[in-house]
C-alpha cells in the first residue's frame, strides 16, 4: 500500500500503471472544468504514471507542460509514458517534493494536483509553496475521488498508509490559510447525478445545484465514496 503514497520499483511501475488507467473517469471530470489557454504553463505535481501530462498537454499544446514527483519511479515513468513530447521538449518531469517545487515564483498558470494532497506533509505551506510558483490570477485545481470520509470507508487505508482525507471545507480553510482568495468546489454526488458548485468569492459564500451530465465511460457502477470532489483556488 505504501506504493500509493510513494511508487518504488517494479511494484511501484504496475501500481502506477493501474493508477493511469482507474484514476481516469475522476481526471476527466475534473478536468472538464478547467479552461486551459493553448498557450498555458501548466505544472502537474505528484504527477505519477504521467497520463495526465499528456492530457494537459493536449490542451496547451503551445505552452509547457511540467511535472513534479517525489517518487523516482512514477518520475521514470511519467518520462517513459511521454516520451516523444518529453523529446520535443513539450513535457518536461522533475523529481521534487511540493515542498520545494523547483520552478520560479510567479511563473505557472495552472497548477493540478490529482489524487495526492492525501499524501502531502505541512499542508498549508506547501499549499503555500504551490501558490509561490503560480502566476498572479493563477488557478491550482485539486482532485480527489472522496469528499472527505464521513461514512469512515478510508479507516482501513489509513492503518496501512500515512495519509488524511480532506472534504471541500476543510480544504478551503487550508487554501484560504495558505493565500488563495477565490475558491470553487464542485462535488459529484454519484447517487443523485447532481453536481453541488460551492463558492467563497469576495468573502460570501454561495452554492447551486446542477445536473450532472458527466458521462463515465469507465464506470462500472462503483465508487468507493459517494462524492468525487474538484477544488479550484485562485491567486
Ligand atoms: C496516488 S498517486 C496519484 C498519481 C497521479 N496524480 C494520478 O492521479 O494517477 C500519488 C502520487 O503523488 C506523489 N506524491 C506524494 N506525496 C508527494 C510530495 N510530497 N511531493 C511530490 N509528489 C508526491 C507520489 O509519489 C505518487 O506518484
């Protein structure tokens, strides 16, 4: 289990493999809510088995596309899976911690974090470090298959594995501690096929509720928690 946090070796390659592939509808879904410019900077961290560079990719396919990963291995990976746009030199993968992201300040314009924040250690600061790197009005859009874990669904996980399940509050107390002043969460409630919008603009909080037309094609009628959460900070 230990290789969710942090692939290591042969072991680390196929769980990232699966990782790829099973992370898929969630990756899609959130992306689906990004307007990313052709010509954007974008920076994926804990990028893993790298499939969501070649996706950031394809929507920036002028700008550049950059990955951190803590992990030697998912950073092996992620260079093997994007090997001619790490060639023509549209993909690049470094391996770093969040912690100290080695890029200059003021220099992303968006940053991704898919089904890792879990993982991260002193949370606020390296909301903070993130945010450092972002542009002004730059976006940082974090993933999660789980809306924190009411229903405890994660308590046998976390007595194998280091990690804490956050829910859209909690992560916007974090990101507001850590600098961000627009937040937007959107959470798909799979059961009713609605999709809640929570917002904290200008200091008001506001929430509507939408239909959800999201088509999974991966779906197999199964989630694990019954809210998939997208969180969206600006600068
Ligand atoms: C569960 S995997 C998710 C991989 C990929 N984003 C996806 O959605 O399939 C978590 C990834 O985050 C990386 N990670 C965890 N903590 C990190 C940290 N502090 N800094 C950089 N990467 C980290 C791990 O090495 C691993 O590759």
């Amino acid at each position: 289990m230990k290789n969710v946090r942090k692939p290591e070796g042969k072991k680390g390659e196929e769980v990232l493999e699966r990782m790829n592939k099973n992370h898929t509808p969630v990756s899609l879904w959130a992306l689906s809510h990004l307007n990313i410019e052709d010509n954007a900077h974008v920076l994926d961290i804990g990028c893993g088995g790298g499939i969501n560079l070649e996706r950031l990719h394809k929507l920036s396919p002028n700008g550049k596309t950059v990955g951190i990963d803590y992990s030697s291995t998912s950073v092996k990976k992620s260079i093997d899976f994007n090997k001619d746009y790490v060639e023509e030199g549209k993909i690049s993968v470094i391996e770093a911690n969040v912690q100290n992201i080695p890029l200059e300040d003021n220099s992303i314009d968006i940053a991704t974090a898919f089904e890792t924040v879990y993982f991260w250690p002193d949370i606020v600061n390296s909301f903070r470090e993130v945010r450092r790197v972002l542009k002004d009005d730059g976006l940082f859009m974090i993933v999660l298959t789980t809306n924190g874990d009411k229903d405890n669904l994660y308590e046998d996980l976390k007595k194998q594995v280091e990690l804490e399940v956050y829910d859209d509050e909690e992560l916007f107390s974090l990101l507001k501690d850590a600098g961000f002043i627009e937040l937007t969460a959107f959470i798909k409630v799979h059961d009713t096929k609605k999709e809640h919008i929570r917002s904290f603009v200008d200091g008001s909080f506001n929430e509507i509720i939408i239909d959800d037309n999201f088509v999974d094609d991966v779906d197999d009628g199964h989630h694990m928690a019954p809210e998939w959460l997208c969180v969206v900070a600006k600068k």
